[in-house]
C-alpha cells in the first residue's frame, strides 16, 4: 500500500484539480445563451415548473427516461434555485460545482488505479479540456462516484460497500434511466467476478436495494398513467431517440499533397473595443437599434444598464465621431472626443499557431483528425483493459496488489458500453460522455505498461516510453483542438493573474446573477422576442412553442401550454399522447402560439402532430412572424376569441389586459 504522504498528496492534488476545473468552467460561461446549450433550457422549465407545485406525468409529458420520482435531472436544478434564486447564477454555480467535483473524484480514482500521480493527472486534464456540457453532469460526476464505490467494494466486499454501490445505481437511474442499466451491468459484473459462486446473494441484495431506491418512483409513476405504460413510452422515445441521432463512422482525413513541415501566416488582429454609457432616457429596445445604427458590435456589459463594452469593426474618423456626437450617448470610454481617434490599447494579437509558427505535417495532423482520433483512443483504452485482464502472461504482468483486477475488468465493461451507445453519433459533444471510465482505465493503461516493461531490454523501454509520449500528445491536443481549450484558458482571464481570474469570474456573475430579468448578454433577437412574450402575456398565461426553442419559455418567464416542450423526432404522436396534449391545452390560457412557418409547418408539426394542428387551426389564427433566433422565424397564433392589442414594437397582438 502507498503511504500515507501519497495518499494526502493525491487528495490535495484532486482537490486542486477540482478547483482549477471550476474556475476553467465558470470563467468562460458566455456567448448566446449566456453559456448554456439550448437543450439545458428543457430541464430548467421543468425545475421552474416543479417549484410552482406542477409535477411530471401529471402536469406535463416527461417519459423521456427521467421522470421517476424524484426526476433528479431537473429536481437538482430546483433545489439550486431554490438555495440561490432563480437566476442562471444558481444553475452554473451548480452545474460547474458538480464537473468540477466529478473532475476531482476522476484524478483520485485515476491516480487509485494507476498507482501514480502523473499518468492520472494527463487523462483528467484531457477529460476536463473536453468540455462536457452543463446539462450532462450526470453522465460525469454519477459516473465518478460509480467508480469510486466499485474500487471500494472490490478491496472490501461488506455489505456497507454493497449498500454504497446500490444507492450510486439508484441516483443515477433518477437522473436517467439508462445510466442505471449501464452501471447495473458493470457492478453485476464486479460482484460476480468478486464473489464467485458465492456471488447470488450479494446480487440479489443490490438489486433489491436499487429496487428499494426506485420503489417511490415505481409508485408515483403508477399513480400518473401507469408504470408499465410509463416504461413502454420511455423505450419507444428512447428507440426513436436513438435513430435519430445515430451517424455513420468518423474517418480520418488526409492530404498527402501537404508538406512535411509549413508556416503559419500571421494571424489577423482583433478590432478595438470601447465602452459606451448610454443616455438615461433610453429604453433597452432603443439602446439595441442605437447599436445597430451604430454598427456597435458583440456588446458585453460592464457593471449596469447604462454601461457596456463595444467592438468597433470601422475605427475611422467619421465612424468614431458619429458615435461620439449622437444624443444617444452619455459618454464614452477609449475613443478621444476631440480628435476621434482610438485611445484604448489595443488587444493583444491571436497566437500564430504551431509551434514558434510551423507546424508539422498538416495534412496528418488537422483539426478534422481530433475526434476520430480520440474515439480510436477511447475504443483502445477498453480493448486494451480487457486484453491485460483476459489474457494470463498480461495479467501476472500488470497485477498491482492495491487494485484487484475484478474492478479493471467490470470498469472496461463499463467503457465498452458507454462507448457503444454514446458514441454512435461522431459528434465531438459524445467524447466527454465516455469521459470517466477511459480515464481511468487509460491511467490505469499508462501504469500497467510502465510495469510490464520493467523487465525489458533497455531498448525496448525506451521504444514503449517513446510509443506512449506520441500517443499521449496526439490525444492532449486533439483534446485541445476538440473544445478549443487554448482560446478557453485565454477566456478565463489568467492572462492577467490572480485580478484577471477575479475580475472575469465577477463579471461572469454579474451577469448570470441578472438573467433571466435582465435578458443582458443574450442572443439579441431571442431577447427581443421574449421580451414581447413577455410585455404582451400575463404571468398566469402559457406559451406553445412547436419548434426547438426551450429557451424561449425561461427568458419570457410563461409556463408550458399543453404539458408538452418537445414537438420534434416523433415524440409524443400517438393519438393518445396528442388528445392528452389537447386535453391540457383545451382548460388553459394560452393566447399564444409560436409555430414553424408554412413552409416548415405541413411536412414538420402538421405532419406529426395532425390533431394538435387542426386544433390550432380551429381555435388559433395566424397573426404574423416572429424572429426568436437568428435565422429562425416562427409564426405567430392567436386565440381568435381573446381581445387584445396591438404591441407598438413588434405590431403583433398583445394580451396584456392593459
């Protein structure tokens, strides 16, 4: 057994990296929808719908593999808003919290398997730089927590370790359902190769415990439509879940008319930026045409209202002392008014790229190369685990007496499976799915060469130990490339120190803190359209939104009409799930209904949800167009009985009850 000095060392180190991970994360939050994906916004409608005393299944269709209750993956961001508030602060703060924790409890495990710090801390750096999504925590820190409790077991087979594993199991089947079925399996498979032919009673004991953890799900699902109808749905959304996302193989790409080594051209330097504090007297809406007319660019806020920080693509004269002089603005910051040249200093050019400004070989090593590279790695962490476990001369070779090679093996089980399914689509957002047990088990492959080779020839570990250092800086910098980690770490302040990490970090909070209220620092036309959602709908009003637009109901702060979010990949057609959905929409007030336009209209929601569309025609009529994302118009419907007004900003029906 290691010392107790290492054994500090490995948990101040993760603790460290846990730390890192956050300020990574947190710092470079930003960007249209303040950092969070788009799908990230069908859960916090549900945590806002469950903190106004709406349940799924009851209230509203959720038979997407989460609603057992408690639905921990959107219950969790309810409690977060209701510890911090409503606001997007409440959500990062948890969400980040929970990959950085999951980032640490990676570095322990990893470093656990490996025996050694360096090969752990190498597979966690390259999982945190792939960027898991806020929203998929779950498939991270669960994960972590999994493989923290199989090693445990695996040392000591109590039944307090046993208990330990069932309750990760059960969590992570309220987050997802089939996160349980894939940790059911490897932990299956762990307490069989533990216990042998002793092995029944302790899998049945974990599996009742698991049981045990769901039964109140199992009851609240019987209680709303049934558990076994419930169970049908979830397996017939998941089948058409999985068609619609599977694609073909990513295959690498290369150009043999590339030279061997070549020059990176200099890069472009950024336009300045300046800061402009707008007059008190002007609304939000005309402070966003002033900036259009303006031609004030990627605005960021500093501090309030009034103030806010401006890319200037034209820094002409002409241009600077239009902006200068108009009414419109108070003052300014980084242009002199007399002379209207610019004063702020300029922003420090973009690397050159390569190294020293070359690169080698880049027809070979392209961007495009990263994730087919890094899933080759995944597929060859697991194979490779399963071969030192399977095969005698390997096994004897590897063995290390502080991790049994029960556990190696149930986590490779675990690694082939997520990499199956989670891997089906080549999109580089799947990689961090897989993130936790390749890791591991690739830190585990680092230490376990290292030792096999012990024994060799000098040349022959020099040759290993070469091998290894291309194969690992091959996969730190398509890892790199993959979530564009150099331009993240540059985000995140660090540049300037300490003060530069701390300034970034507040104005990060400054402006999650006032979202959704604010609608500052978002998709300019998104906001725009919440804000007329929500100036010309009461608080107690719903929304209909039948297109990929989640979002849409958080920034305009309105519920769910009809009980249903999702109007996409066949989900909820039948003609049942349609005359619920009718049902609903039928006993509430919805004035109004963002639909796709007619050329989308027949072949998208009028062709899967036939009911739901003459429903709409019958009691809806069509009152104009709404852009809520760029590029994406929707149709606007109205309650043809409900009087309203006439919005003086967007010229569409308002029903304010002005």
């Amino acid at each position: 057994m290691r010392s107790v000095r290492w054994r500090v060392s490995v948990v101040l180190i993760a603790f460290l990296i846990g730390a890192a991970a956050f300020v990574y994360r947190f710092n470079t939050l930003g960007g249209p929808l303040a950092g969070f994906d788009n799908e990230h916004f069908f859960l916090l409608v549900r945590a806002e719908a469950m903190l106004d005393g709406e349940l799924p299944l009851r209230d509203y269709a959720d038979t997407e593999l989460r609603s057992l209750w408690p639905p921990l993956s959107y219950a969790t961001s309810a409690i977060a808003m209701q510890a911090g508030g409503r606001s997007l602060l409440s959500e990062a703060v948890m969400t980040v919290g929970l990959l950085a924790v999951g980032a640490a409890l990676v570095f322990w495990a990893a470093a656990t398997f490996a025996q050694a710090i360096w090969p752990a801390v190498l597979t966690t750096v390259v999982a945190v730089a792939l960027g898991p999504t806020l929203y998929n925590y779950p498939k991270i820190t669960p994960y972590a927590f999994a493989v923290v409790a199989m090693l445990a077991y695996a040392r000591r087979p109590d039944a307090w370790r046993l208990l330990f594993l069932a309750a990760v199991v059960a969590v992570a089947t309220l987050y997802r359902h089939d996160h349980g079925v894939y940790l059911g399996v490897s932990v299956a498979v762990l307490i069989l190769l533990v216990n042998g032919r002793r092995a029944a009673r302790p899998l049945l004991a974990c599996a009742a415990l698991v049981l045990a953890g769901l039964t109140p799900g199992i009851v609240f699902a019987q209680q709303h439509g049934g558990f076994l109808s419930y169970l049908r749905e979830c397996l017939t959304l998941s089948r058409r879940e999985v068609s619609r996302t599977v694609s073909g193989g990513a295959r690498f790409q290369v150009d043999w008319s590339q030279p061997l080594l070549a020059r990176v051209p200099p890069a472009e330097p950024p336009p300045p930026r300046i800061a402009v504090r707008w007059a008190d007297t002007i609304t939000a809406d005309q402070r966003v045409q002033a900036e259009q007319e303006l031609a004030l660019l990627d605005r960021s806020p500093r501090g309030d209202e009034r103030n806010w920080s401006y890319v200037i693509d034209d820094p002409s004269h002409e241009r600077l002392g239009r902006i200068v002089q108009d009414a419109r603005v108070a003052d300014t910051d980084g242009i002199d008014r007399r002379e209207f040249v610019i004063t702020a200093a300029a922003p420090p050019p973009p690397p050159r790229g390569g190294v020293f400004g070359w690169v080698v070989a880049p027809g070979v090593l392209r961007a495009g190369n990263a994730v087919p590279w890094l899933r080759l790695i995944a597929w060859s962490v697991v194979i490779v685990s399963i071969g030192c476990v399977a095969w005698a001369p390997l096994r004897r070779a590897v063995a290390h007496p502080a991790v049994p090679l029960s556990v190696v093996a149930a986590l490779a089980v675990l690694g082939a499976l997520l990499c199956l399914v989670f891997l089906r689509n080549i999109a580089a957002y799947r990689l961090p799915d897989v993130a936790v047990p390749i890791a591991v088990l690739g830190a585990w492959v680092l230490a376990a060469t290292a030792r096999a080779t012990q024994a060799a020839p000098v040349a022959v570990r020099v040759t290993v130990a070469m091998m290894l250092a291309v194969v690992v800086g091959l996969t730190v910098f398509s890892a790199a490339v993959v979530d564009a980690a150099p331009e993240q770490v540059r985000a995140t302040g660090i540049g300037a120190g300490p003060v530069g990490l701390e300034n970034r970090s507040r104005e990060v909070r400054d402006v999650l803190a006032a979202l959704p209220a604010s609608m500052n620092a978002i998709d300019q036309k998104l906001a725009g359209a919440a804000a007329y959602l929500g100036r010309c709908t009461r608080p107690s009003d719903r929304l209909l939104v039948a297109d990929y637009v989640p979002e849409l109901y958080y920034f305009a702060r309105r519920g769910i009409a009809a009980g249903q979010m999702v109007f996409f990949g066949g989900f909820y057609t039948s003609t049942d799930a349609q005359r619920a959905t009718i049902d609903r929409w039928s006993g509430q007030s919805v004035p109004i209904a963002l639909v796709q336009p007619a050329e989308r209209f027949s072949s998208e929601f009028g062709g899967d949800y036939p009911q739901l569309a003459e429903y709409l025609r019958t009691h809806y009529e069509r009152a104009g167009q709404l852009e809520v994302r760029e590029g994406l118009p929707l149709d606007v419907w109205v309650a043809a009985a409900q009087p309203g007004r006439t919005d003086t900003e967007t010229g569409l029906p308002c029903f304010d009850a002005r």
